[in-house]
C-alpha cells in the first residue's frame, strides 16, 4: 500500500513564538507551539550577544572601516550558520556578519560602508545572535 504525503505549505503553519490552540478536523482542540526559524537555532532562540573579546562597544567605526568583537554562543561549530541581528542600524546603513570562528565562539564584524563615520555605543542597541547547525 503506497503511503501519500502532501507538501506543507504555509498555511499548515501555525508560525510565531508562542503556544496557539487549534480546531481539530474530527472535533475538538489541540494544544501546540508556534513553530519560527528560531525553532532549529541551537539554544531555541536567538542569544543576546555578550562581548567577550575585541574593542569596546563604545566605538567610532570610521568610514570604509570595521570593528568586531567575539561573543561565546555554546554549541557553535566551526561551519554552522550564523543569523544576527542589531536593532539599531536604522538608516545607518550598517552591514553585520557574523561566523563561527572557533568551538563555541562567534565573530560578530560591523562594517561601516558609509562616508562619515558611526559609533556604536552599548546603550545604543541589542545584538542578536543565532546559530542554526549544519547538517
């Protein structure tokens, strides 16, 4: 007997990152979590970056410049991808990259394309981090 499977399509999804309750087809509800791409992330979401190593936050990146600084994110791999984030580039038109550089260590590089220059202060935004494994 052939089994069929269906493709899953966005609105069998219940995307988001909270708990949500479903009308069952045969009746009654069922219970489940929200599903996001932070779901697959090694800690389940992303981790605010903590500086580890590198110049302080504090810094001026001049233009045509980068900074970087290290944050310790456990699990990290040497070829897992990494998504992160600063809620603060605005029309700064800051560009952020980051890569595992070592077991369980994460480079984040801030780059400044711009032709005046930016400080980066640590008041001034979050850094975001996740880490997704690769297979």
């Amino acid at each position: 007997m052939a089994i069929k499977f269906e493709t899953a399509t966005g609105e069998d999804l219940d995307l988001g990152v909270g708990t949500v309750t479903k009308t069952s087809p045969g009746g009654g509800t069922m219970n489940g979590t929200q599903i996001s791409i932070s779901t697959f992330g090694i800690a389940g979401a992303p981790t605010q970056a903590t500086h580890v190593s590198g110049p302080p936050l504090d810094t001026i990146i001049l233009a045509g410049q980068s900074i970087n600084f290290s944050v310790t994110i456990v699990g990290a791999a040497i070829g897992d991808f990494v998504i992160v984030s600063y809620d603060s580039i605005g029309a700064n038109n800051l560009i952020v990259s980051a890569f595992v550089e070592s077991a369980n260590l994460v480079r984040v590089v801030i780059s400044n394309p711009n032709i005046g220059q930016f400080t980066v202060t640590n008041d001034q935004g979050e850094f975001k981090v996740l880490v997704l494994k690769a297979r």
